[in-house]
C-alpha cells in the first residue's frame, strides 16, 4: 500500500514537472517572439527613418549589379527623376539616357575612370526628369571588386542639388552686378574727377598768377579767400578719391627719407592763419630725440596730419590746439614708433557720435543745422591710413570737454648715402634756362602753366596734342616735356610709347616726361609709369610740388650729362 502511494506521488511530480518545463518552453517561446517582433519593429522604424533622411536631404541611393547590369534604385532616386518604379527597366543605359546631352560624355568617362581604378569619384551633373524638368544632382560612386579582380557592383548615391546651384547662381550673378556698379562708380568718378579737376587746375592757377600782381588789401583778400576755397574744394576730391583708393585695397605706401620736423611746421603754418583768425593758440612741441631726417611716406603722414589738425582748428571756438611728436621705444626690427598727438579745447564728441564720424561720409550733426563744412571723410580716412601704414589710432574725447588723438606710426631713420644732391634750378651750373615743352590740350591750363614756368625763368614751348609733341621734340632741344594725357588726335599715353620706341628721334628716346594730367584714380599712376614716364603730378598742379619734380628730373639728366662727359 505505501509502495502505491509513493508511485502515485512520484508519476504527480513527474506530471508537475513537466507541466513547468512547459510553461518555461511556452515563456521562452514568448519572449523570443516579442524579441522577434520588436527587432522588425525597430527595423522597420528604421527603415522609415532611412526613408524620411533620404527625402529630408533629397539624396537616394543605387546599387549596380554589374555582372547582370540589374541597377536598383532606392525610393528617393525615383522621386528625384520624378518616375514610377514601372517607368524605369534597370539598367545602366536606362540611367546614361536620363543625363543631360551635354554632361553624359563626362559622365561616362567618370564612371569609365572608377571601373578601372576602383577609387570614388565625385561630380555634379545635370539630369532631365520624366516630365522634361533639368535638375542639377550630386552623384558619387564607388566599384567594388572579388578576390580574382574582377568588378561586381558599383555602389552610389543621387543628391538632388538644384536648389543649391540656383542659389550659387544668383549669388554668381550679385557678384558679377557688385563687380559692374564698382567699375561703373570707379568710371563716373575716374569721369568727375577729370571734367572737375581741369577747370579747377585753371582757376587756382589764375588765382596764383594774380596773386604775382599788383593788388590792393581789398582784392588781395578776395584771392586769398578764393584760393582757400578751391584748395578745399581739391582737399574734398583728393578724400574721396582716396577713400576709393583704400576700398579697393589699391592704396600703396611708398617709403622716402624726408625732414619730419620741416613736415610738422609746415603744417602747423598752413594752419596758422586760420588758427589765428579765430584767435586759437596753435602750438608745435617736437621732441629732441626724434631724428630730424626719418623714412616713411611722407604724403600719407602729411594727409594724416591735415585731418586731424584740421578738425581740431574748425572745430575749436576759442582755446588752444597742441601738436605734438614724440619718439616711442624703438621696436626689435629696428624701426623706431613715432607718436604724434592732436589734443584741442573743442566742443569735444559723445561715445555714440564717436562710433558714427570713424565711418565715411558721416558728419556727426544734424544736416539741416550744420555749423561746420566737410563731407564728414576726414577721421574715416585717418583710420585707414594709419592702418596701411602699421600704426595704431586712438581717440580720447568727452563732450564738451576737447578731443584727443594719438597716432602711433612705424617710422626708420634714414641713413641713405650716395644719392646725388638735388639743387633747385635756379643754382644749377648749367649755363642758360632749361627749355620745358609743355603738351596740352585746354587753353586755359596751357596759359597758367605757361606763366608760371616762365616766372621760374624757364623757356617754354607748348603742343596741344602728342603728334605736334612728337614732330617739336623731334625737331627742337628740350629737357623736359611735362605731358597731358587726355588730348585729341594722340593722347600722351601713347605719344610717351612713342618716343621711347624711338619716333621722336633714337636721341630723344629718354628725355624726361612727366605726366600732368586730371586723371587721378587707384592706379592712374602706375599706369602712366608703365608706358614710360619719369614721374606723375595730378590737376590741380601744385607748383611747389610740380618745382620740385623739375629740380630733380632735370638735376638727373644734368648729373648723367656731366658722367657722359
């Protein structure tokens, strides 16, 4: 009777035992199916994801069979050749025949290239879709290979780009807009700055002329305040056309040894009149252990200082304006920092006004109630300056408290020998006057130009155009021609190619020729160096500036005279 029971007990836990593992089974089973389930899910969101990627970044994928030519587009491909599954058969001649005729040679070739090579090239090619639309696409492609070398797919991808090359050709087309409004800007202004320079060349020339006559107070007065008017009216065109110059990246520093000291108190009597009159204490403190003779571009340093200075004199009622050059700690290369310092008891500029008058054509009050001139260019032009010439600016105002204004340039002493001495012409050895032809084509530039030369006891022959320039310097015995370049029949650009060729005489070929013209934009002057000129003063003709080119062009070919001798 146990025996029974304890079989009985024994087939029941036989039973619940396997009814356990079965359960166990049936939740592996379970699980395994969720597991199952939840990985095609995710593959499938996945896939989805892909999917959305692809259209999102308008980019498919193909895949090339090469050993069948069965090509596999993916869903993104077809919706960027605007097709149905049914409307494209597989192969890689159904996808050469969507490309554009004029880019499928190159096309082909690529691909042709990657077969070979099995390196990915990369291209930009057209396409024309299913309803006749060319769209630009972005296609790489990838060859890969078996073990034995032989090609087996080629993998790629299509991205739809014609979005991009509409916006690279508009921006193409803004740029080529922006390159033709600059040259039509630079040719008005290349225009104004000729037509307004030539008239202005000959009223200051005849104010200069009157000046050397005899006037009473009155009309002494009057040709004075004339005089400033039209070297104001020149300062303005010179700022703009400088202003031009550094925009357009064409500004150059050119480096010569000049007397700084003979620089600053030249300014500083420029000035002093004007000072004077409104009874302002002009000063000038140098110091000591600046060199008296330095290297730099003097031009730009004077341009600097007129600036600044200036604004300083119009703009200060009563007070003081103090100039002042210090030397700096010379720096490791050699050069020494010089720091030229404008401080004034003006009316002083506000934070905000500061940040406006250090852009061009900003003047810092209200246009309707303005109690200064100016174009509002002159502290545009100093920053810039000073920065082309690896100096530094800085600017300490308070309104109504004065203004401040540091410049701190680059400068070398300059310790140049051998140069050959320039004298003035009037103490030269030479026995007689230089005889100076000068061509030009406007009477009345011709006529001061003429006087005015002829008071520096020089003889002067006049043409006005380069053929009568040519047959006079063939058939006379100048020193110099002082050439216009905008004349009838034969400008002076190509009347000076001339005669250095040789067509005034093979003996003339190298007389001096300096260019006197209106024409003064970026790169007037190298251009007119180039055609073989000795030198370039623009209109209106400063006659200091014009008497010094004399000096030495004519002192060089007196100096090569004596050598030949």
């Amino acid at each position: 009777m146990p025996d029974l029971h304890f079989a009985t007990y024994a087939l029941l836990l036989a039973g619940l035992a396997l009814l356990f593992i079965g359960a166990i089974d049936l939740t592996k089973r379970y699980r395994d199916s969720r597991r199952v389930a939840n990985a095609e899910m995710e593959l499938s969101i996945s896939r989805e994801r892909y999917k959305d990627a692809q259209r999102i970044g308008r980019m498919g994928h193909w895949d090339l069979d090469i050993q069948n030519n069965v090509l596999s587009w993916s869903d993104e491909v077809f919706r960027i050749f605007d097709m149905q599954r049914e409307d494209f058969d597989g192969t890689l001649d159904a996808f050469f025949a969507l490309i554009h005729p004029e880019d499928l040679d190159l096309v082909r070739k690529k691909y042709g290239q990657s077969l070979q090579d099995g390196k990915q090239y990369d291209i930009i090619h057209r396409i024309i879709t299913k309803s006749g639309e060319t769209r630009h696409v972005y296609e790489r492609c990838r060859t890969f290979y078996d073990s034995s070398g032989a090609a087996l797919r080629s993998l790629g991808t299509v991205q739809d780009v014609t979005e991009q090359k509409a916006i690279e050709n508009e921006l193409r087309q803004a740029k080529l807009d922006a390159e033709a409004a600059m040259r039509a800007k630079s040719e008005f202004l290349a225009n104004m700055s000729h037509e307004i320079r030539t008239p202005l060349n000959g009223i200051l020339g005849m104010l200069q002329l009157l000046e050397n006559t005899r006037l009473n107070g009155e009309q002494h007065s009057y040709v004075e305040m004339a005089t400033t008017s039209s070297r104001r009216l020149t300062l303005l065109l010179s700022d703009i056309l400088d202003l031009s110059r550094l925009e357009a990246g064409k500004m150059h520093i050119h480096e010569a040894g000049f007397n700084l000291p003979e620089t600053l108190y030249g300014i500083r009597e420029i000035y002093g009149n004007e000072a004077k009159g409104k009874d302002i204490d002009l000063r000038l403190t140098i110091d000591q252990e600046l060199p008296a003779t330095v290297f730099g571009d003097e031009v730009r340093l004077r341009q600097i200082l007129f600036n600044v200075v200036g604004n300083a004199v119009k703009f200060t009622e009563r007070g003081q304006v103090e100039i002042s050059a210090q030397r700096l700690h010379p720096k490791s290369d050699g050069q020494l920092l010089a720091l030229f310092t404008v401080r004034d008891t003006g009316p002083g500029v506000s934070e905000e006004m500061m940040r406006e008058i250090t852009s061009p054509f900003t003047q810092g009050e209200n246009f309707m109630i303005r109690r200064y001139g100016g174009a509002g260019l002159g502290l545009a032009i100093v920053r810039r300056l000073t920065e082309l010439m690896g100096g530094t600016l800085a600017i300490s105002t308070e309104e109504g408290a004065g203004t401040e204004i540091g410049i701190c340039l680059p400068l070398k002493e300059a310790c140049r020998a051998g140069d050959s001495p320039v004298l003035a012409l009037s103490k030269n050895s030479r026995s007689g006057p230089y005889r100076i032809l000068l061509v030009e084509d406007d009477a009345v530039s011709r006529a001061v130009l003429r006087r005015q030369l002829e008071l520096r006891n020089l003889e002067v022959d006049v043409a006005g155009n380069g053929a009568e320039a040519m047959e006079m310097i063939r058939s006379g015995d100048h020193d110099l021609v002082l050439m216009d370049i905008q004349m009838p029949t034969l400008d002076g650009m190509e009347a000076t190619r001339r005669i250095r060729r040789g067509k005034a005489g093979r003996d003339k070929q190298d007389i001096p020729i300096v260019a006197v013209t209106a024409y003064a934009m970026p790169g007037d002057k190298e251009k007119f160096l180039d055609a073989g000129m000795n030198d370039y003063l623009a209109k209106p003709v400063d006659m200091d500036k014009l008497y010094a080119i004399l000096d030495r062009e004519l002192n060089k070919a007196l100096h090569a005279a004596a050598q030949l001798l």
